[in-house]
C-alpha cells in the first residue's frame, strides 16, 4: 500500500471511529480545539475505549469506581502538592503522587462531571503552575540534585543505603507528573496542563539524548525508572503532534537492552520462548509502563519492531502465566517456569494497574480478544483483591491514618478509575461489549444516537441482557466478547437465537443487523465451576489445578471450613473436569464480597489433628475477596499485606490443589 493510499484509510478510519463515538468528548471549544492539534496515527485502532463520561456503571465493578471519591481525600490532595511547594527532599519518589491524582481525579470527573472535583482539579494545576521552575523543572528535589544539575557520569558505581537515598526518581516522578497534566488536556481540554507538560518535556530532551547526558545512567530500578520516558513522551506526541516528544521517545527505546539496564529486547522475531535475556531483572510496574508506551510509539509511527517486540513479551512471558497469578502477588513464580528475577516475592498494586493498561493498548491495536480476557481475569481476581472495604490496599496502606505517599495507593485510584474506559469499546462501524457488567452506554452509532441498557448479576450469573435504544432504526455491527473459560454460550436476538454456528470461546461475536428502538440481546454465557490444570514446563509432577467458576478463581479459607486442614482437603474433582458447586444464598453482584459456594464431595479430607476423619463438602469462595478482614493489619506488617488471608497478615488461604492421582 503506498503512503497515500494508507494515509487515506487512515482517516477514513479515524472519521468512522469519530462518527461511532459520536461528538460528546468533543462538546467544549477546548476539547475541539485539542483535538484538531492531535497527531494522526499511523496504526488506527481495531477498538477504542468509549469516553468516560458516555458510561454509567452500576453493578460490582461501579461499586469499585466509585470509592475512587473517598480516595481522593483532601488532606491527600495537600500532601501530594506539598514536595513541590517546598522542594526540599533529596530522596524517594514523593514527587510523583500528584500526577496519579490528577489522572484518577480527571477521570471520575469526566465519569461523573462533579463540579466540586472539577475546582479541584483546576486548583491543583493553577498550584503546580505556580511552582514549575523557569526552566520547566517541577519536582521536590534540592537543587544540586535536580536531573537536569546532577552529573549522572559520577553517579555511575556509587551504591546508596538504602537504594532510594540518592537522586533517582526525580526524572520518573516528572513522567508521571506528565501523565497526570497531559490527562487533564485529553479530557478537559486544559491548555494551561499542556503548557507545563511541555515544559518538562523539553527540560528532558535537553538534557538526555545523544551528545547530552545518559539517561541509562539514573539508576532507577536498573533503568526502568528512565526508561519509562517512552511512555509519557509518545503519549505527548499523540495529543500534539509535534515530532520532538516523538523523537524522545525514540531515543528512549533506543536504550533497551544495554547489559544491566531494560532487558527489553527491541527485534521484530523471537528466537526463543523466553523474550528476557539471562540476567534480566524485572520490576512490573515500569516493565508494563515501558510496553504501553511502546504500543503508543507504534501507533504513532507504525514501526514494526515495537509491537512485535511487545507481542513477543506477552507470548513468550505473560501468556503462560496470566491466570497463575504469579506476575502480580499471590506468590513468587513456581518452579519449573523460566521467570526473570523480580524484585519482591510478592508484587505490588503498582505492577497491577500498568499490565491491565497495556493488555488494553494490545487489544487496541490487535482486536484480538485473547488480551481483553487477559484483562478481565486479572481485574477481578488481581485487582479487586486490593481494593478492601476497609480501605487497606496491598502492601498494608490504612486509610486514613496510613502512609498516603505509598506508591500502592495512588496507583490503585489511577485503576479503579480507569474501569469505565474498559467496559465498551467502539469499532469503526460498531460497538463491543467487552465487559458483563449492569450499565449504560450512549453514543453515536452508523451516525445514529444510541443507549444500550446492560442487566446482569455478572461475575457471578452468566445471564447479560442488553437493550437498545435509538434515535431511529440504523445499521451496524454489536459486537459480544465469548470468554475463553466459556464452555458453551447460546444469544437471542428478540427472543430468537441468532443464526449460525454456536459461538467460540475466546472470540469475539458479531451480530449485524438494521437495528431500531426496542431491540433486545440476550447472552446466555455456561458457567458452571471447572478444574484446570497448570502444569509447568519440564516437571509434571509439580502440577496442580485450580477450581475457577466464570471469570472468578475461588480459594478455601480456613474461616469458613472450621476444624478441617487446609494441607490436606482439596474437591472431589479430576483436573480440567466440571466441578459441582452449590451457591449458599442468592447469587447478586453486589454482595460478591460475601458469596460462597460448597464444593461437594471430597477426594482427600482429614480434620486438623486426626488424619482419619473426612467430611463431605468444603467451601469456596471468590479469590479476591478471601481476605477481608475487620482486623487492623499490624504495624509490623504493613508492607507485607498479604490480602488472600483472612487476618491480613496470615496465609490461611489456599487456591492451588493437587491432583487427586498425586496426592
């Protein structure tokens, strides 16, 4: 194709995409005005996440959305603010809290359009403004400190103790600093955001590159910490067009792969299954951030080596292991499985959000549904898993007398705020429905105004009814993600089943028709409880198998099967068989924190202290909700919270099982 004919398709492409989503995001004088200044794409999206403010959510994953407010607290908020306005530290990443604020605080207002958070934001730019230095400076660092005054070359053997003592995240906390401003231009339109990330963003190309400092040098996390920048800068040059941050972000990548620093390995084939060279060491948080940003940085440009090194990463890294909750804090990789080393037995909330975020920057570029399963397996058995009734977050946080300046905490409002944007995604003639959850979406479809109402007990019922409504009858595609976990789905379209082969697991469901007001679909998704099998490369007899109902990993807690030993019970099941499960009380959403299931009949029972007694059925319960507890997580402990046990700090809980022939 030459470059005309694809720049064509593109913004035809890009028109279509505009004419789904309709012109809501588009409503303000500034938010036209930003979006006239974007670069166009060269890779245009498969699916884009609909705007946050045409999603309303009401069941369980918007009851999650909506402690975001109690998150973003006021004294929090003064905190956050206060490093900038007194730059006096020479250590730790205090600096970059205020930017995940104003990402999650611009997100639920956009969700929500809350006057009273709008001041708010407004408030904290007019201060962050205030305090950005002449030179576009903006952090909390002493001046002899500042990345762009400190003498990186000297910095090369110098060991500080602990490791966060020294000058290592001034630059890091600028990127996310970045990320919040550039969210408030994206959504609000705000230029006075731009202008300040402008700023530093120019301050950071003047002073790393080619014939200027090494930005490898800033021993962050063996250079993940800098390498992040691709993130942040190739996002600029999307909302700006303007090449320089493309360049950046370039030279950046160009980085990855030095011995020691970034083990990403920029090359369009894998050599191997494994993408990590030997002596990689990974810390997910900046891992996830650092294949974000190169998916952004290959939508901008369209070079090829980014995504495949990306997809390279997910196959030969991620894949095997997305649903052994071994990359994000169940507990350290099992042996037989050729991981990297990773800097904590148990991972951070940190780690979370960025995967869920690059699962969806693959999914954009990709279409491919094997990412948007990804993203909702370890959305609510991950991520929900932190986002605790008492307000502790994994590692310990205690709200509000705990450390607001923990990295986990604002990490997780940045995620939970994200979920509208993860629900609906449009396509260039149609929407997808990728999330079960109770909610509406309204939007302009084939030129058509539309609402569709979605009504289910989702995870925990596969029932997804959705409605429609529109302004007059119109043709397009409705698109239904088919879990992968799904063994078997039926859909009616008014009460008729739709025609054709049944759907495939793992794909995603077409249905196009002329459609008009009044027009009902019905998923019907078979959810009943199932073994599966994990068997790791080259020692079989270290398999195990977890019990896995719908999209949800169920765990047996010693607090709900008093008296019998954890060690030795597993259910009576055969791996990768169904598994009988009876709920014990009425199957709704909402109370999915307080759902339990018996598993009945037993291969293997003994009640604690007497080996000989069994008992006919156990109880399981939702995975990421096995570790709620009314007690306070000891001060000892915070920075261990191990949220799958019931007082916090335990490991009453397990979710892997032997299988029956090897017990």
């Amino acid at each position: 194709m030459s470059h005309t004919s694809l720049f064509l398709t593109q913004m035809k492409t890009h028109i279509l995409s505009l004419a789904v989503v309709g012109i809501a995001a588009l409503a303000t004088p500034e938010l036209r005005a930003a979006a006239s200044e974007r670069a166009i794409p060269v890779i245009a999206d498969r699916l884009t996440p609909v705007a946050m403010g045409q999603v309303k959510l009401s069941g369980l994953l918007g009851k999650h959305v909506e402690s975001v407010p109690r998150r973003l607290v006021q004294g929090q908020r003064e905190a956050y603010l206060q490093p900038f306005e007194a730059p006096v530290d020479t250590n730790s990443w205090r600096a970059e809290h205020i930017g995940k604020w104003l990402e999650a605080a611009c997100n639920y207002q956009a969700y929500t359009h809350d006057d009273k958070l709008r001041a708010q934001i407004q408030d904290v730019v007019n201060r962050l403004s205030k305090a950005q230095q002449p030179d576009g400076w903006l952090g909390s660092y002493a001046p002899e400190y500042r990345f762009h005054k400190y003498d990186w070359k000297k910095n090369v053997d110098k060991k500080y103790v602990p490791f966060y003592d020294g000058p290592f995240y001034d630059v890091w906390c600028h990127y996310m600093t970045m990320v919040g401003l550039m969210r408030c231009y994206e959504v609000r339109g705000d230029r006075q955001a731009l202008e300040i990330t402008r700023r530093m963003a120019d301050l950071l190309a003047a002073t790393f590159g080619d014939g200027r400092q090494d930005l490898m040098l800033i021993n962050h996390d063996h250079g993940f910490g800098p390498g992040v920048g691709v993130f942040p800068m190739s996002k600029l040059y999307l909302l700006t067009g303007e090449a320089r941050y493309r360049d950046f972000a370039r030279y950046v990548v160009s980085q990855y792969g030095r011995p020691g620093k970034v083990p990403i390995l920029v090359k369009r084939d894998s050599d191997s299954a494994y993408p990590f060279p030997e002596w990689a060491q990974i810390k997910h948080c900046e891992c996830e951030l650092c294949l974000a940003g190169m998916c952004q940085l290959y939508r901008a440009t369209g070079e090829e080596d980014l995504f495949d090194t990306c997809r390279n990463i997910y196959r030969g890294y991620h894949a095997p292991q997305v649903e052994t909750l071994c990359l994000h804090g169940f507990k350290s990789p099992p042996p037989g499985v050729q991981v990297p080393d990773t800097y904590y037995a148990l991972l951070e909330t940190c780690d979370i959000v960025p995967m869920l975020r690059w699962f969806v920057e693959m999914a954009r570029i990709t279409g491919d549904p094997q990412y948007l399963d990804a993203l909702e397996w370890n959305l609510y058995n991950s991520f929900l898993s932190r986002d605790l009734p008492d307000g502790r977050t994994w590692p310990g946080v205690d709200v509000p007398n705990g450390d607001f300046f923990h990295c986990c905490y604002s990490m997780l409002t940045v995620g939970l705020s994200c979920i509208p944007e993860w629900v609906y995604f449009t396509t260039p003639n149609g929407l997808l429905v990728n999330l079960y959850e109770p909610s509406t979406v309204s939007a302009r479809v084939s030129g058509v105004g539309a609402t569709i109402t979605q009504t289910t007990q989702y995870p925990l019922d596969g029932v997804i009814d959705l409605s429609l409504e529109l302004n007059k009858p119109a043709s397009f595609d409705l698109w239904l993600r088919i879990p992968r976990w799904c063994l078997a789905a039926q859909v009616t379209v008014n009460g008729k089943p739709l025609a054709g082969a049944a759907p495939c697991p793992g794909t995603l469901l077409k249905i196009s028709r002329r459609w008009k007001t009044a027009n009902t679909v019905r998923l019907a998704l078979e959810m009943p409880g199932r073994s599966v099998r994990r068997e790791f490369a080259g020692t079989p007899s270290k398999a195990v198998f977890t019990v896995q109902r719908g999209p949800l990993l169920l765990a047996m807690t010693a607090k709900l099967n008093a008296g019998v030993d954890l060690q030795k019970t597993c259910p009576a099941v055969a791996p990768d068989h169904t598994v009988r499960l009876d709920a014990t009380g009425e199957l709704r959403a909402l109370n999915a924190s307080s759902t339990s299931f018996r598993a009945k009949g037993i291969t293997s029972a003994s009640a604690s202290g007497n080996a000989g007694s069994g008992t006919d059925s156990i109880i399981l319960v939702p995975y990421a909700f096995s570790g709620v507890s009314d007690k306070p997580a000891p001060p000892a402990k915070t920075g261990v919270f191990n949220p799958y046990s019931e007082d916090g700090v335990g490991s009453q809980v397990r979710v892997e099982f032997a299988p029956a022939a090897e017990r």
